[in-house]
C-alpha cells in the first residue's frame, strides 16, 4: 500500500506525513485539466485518484481537504472552513489534527508541520513556492500555529525545484533574494537560480521550528510532476493526517 507515496513518515502521536508520486495520480482538479483533450474525463481521473488516495491514507471518502491555492500568504482554519468549495488561501493548520490537509505542487515546495498542544498534536501545511516564499507563508503558518497554541513545531520540507535546476533571470534572483539571501543560487550548469528549500529551512530555523528536508527534485525525479519539465501534467500533494488513536 505505500505505492502512492514518494516518501511516507511517521510524525508521531498517530500523524502522518506523506508526499505522493506520479504513479497516484494527478490530484488537481484544474491543473491537467485545462490542457486535457478531455476535461471532464480528466477531472473524473483526478477525483478518482483521490479517492483512491483516501483509501490508502485510512481517511473516509472525501474526507482528505485540498485547498484553491493562488501562490498567497494566506493561512485558513480549517475547521473554520468545511463548506462544499474549498478554500481559498495557501497555508492551513488542523488545531486538533482532526482534518486531513493535502498541499498541492508541481515545483513549488509541500511544507507540511506538526506542532503541540499539550499532548495533543496540532497539523498544518504550506504551498511555499517564490511567491508564497517573498510573502510570507511559512512565517504565517507558524505564527498561526503558535496563536492556536502550538508548542515544539516540527516541519518536513518535501520535494520541489532544487535550487540547481530552478533557473531564473538573473533580474529575478536579485530583486527575490533582497532580505533572503538563502534564497540565491546558481544553477549546474552556472546561470541565476533560486533555492526555494534554502529559504525555506532559514525561515523555519529562525522561528525555532525543527526542520527534515525530505529533499527531492521534481525538475530532476520524473516520480514528481513538475511544471517546469512537463507543464499541464497536473500536482502531487503533501499530506498530513492523523490516523487512528495511537
Ligand atoms: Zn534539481
């Protein structure tokens, strides 16, 4: 049952932390859609990738939450948020761990958390692409965290973009590394770059949250979707979740 995963971890107190692969399916009902031959049936696939996603997570039917995602800062509750459309933003945190949250990404980083209330976990997720990344997203979410009383914040950055395959105009990397500088690199082959999980892991060490990069490329690992090498093929999702009552 650990197909649909890239990389599956134990988060202790029953939490989960997993990152899917192409082989689960594109999870977006619009990316790989709007360039389907076939929307419809394209849209039917990624609900039908989900469900099977479900199933292997432990987690009732429609019972894993997706995000509409627009490269924001925004954090959302999702407790706060259980209507039929999903919601708007780019962060979100679970205060009891109860919700299923998937981020998804095609090169842009999952940053999935756990944090502490007491003896209880608390779950969150950020989508930190460039643009999540200059405005704040991982800044947000650990201070929504700590705001809902999150103690010992834990953070898995998993796989996106590595910051020697995410070229960038060399304009780009100067304007988006002033005041981040982790965030400038260079590509192998010697042109501007930016290094999204440098930035990222800075951020989270200075708000003294204990940081695992699962690593991984999506330019480089073709078990990833990327946008960058294959546009229109659709996302992968990091998930954290709680099962059972261990
Ligand atoms: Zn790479």
């Amino acid at each position: 049952m650990e197909a649909p995963f890239w990389r599956h971890l134990d988060a202790g107190d029953g939490v989960r932390v997993a990152f899917t692969r192409v082989e689960a399916g594109n999870l977006s009902l619009s990316a790989g859609v709007t360039d389907a031959d076939d929307p419809a049936h394209a849209r039917r696939a990624a609900l039908a990738s989900r469900r099977r996603l479900e199933a292997t997570m432990g987690v009732p039917q429609g019972g894993l939450r997706f995000l509409h995602q627009t490269h924001s800062a925004d954090v959302v509750d999702a407790a706060a948020a259980s209507g039929p459309q999903p919601p708007i933003g780019d962060a979100w945190l679970s205060t009891d761990a109860s919700a299923a949250l998937a981020i998804m990404v095609a090169d842009c980083l999952p940053v999935m958390f756990v944090g502490r209330v007491g003896e209880r976990p608390m779950t969150a997720g950020a989508h930190a692409g460039r643009v999540g990344l200059l405005g704040g997203v991982l800044e947000n979410t650990v201070a929504a965290m700590r705001t809902a009383g999150a103690q010992e914040i834990s953070a898995w950055i998993g796989p996106g973009a590595c910051g020697r395959c995410y070229e960038v105009p060399e304009s780009l990397r100067a304007e988006s590394s002033e005041g981040r500088p982790a965030l400038a690199s260079e590509t192998r082959w010697g042109t501007p770059a930016l290094d999204l999980r440098a930035e990222a892991a800075a951020v989270l060490a200075s708000r003294e949250v204990t940081v695992t990069d699962v690593a991984g490329c999506t330019i480089e690992d073709e078990d990833l979707f990327s946008h960058r090498r294959a546009p229109g093929r659709g996302r992968f999702a990091g998930l954290v979740w709680r099962n059972g009552h261990d």
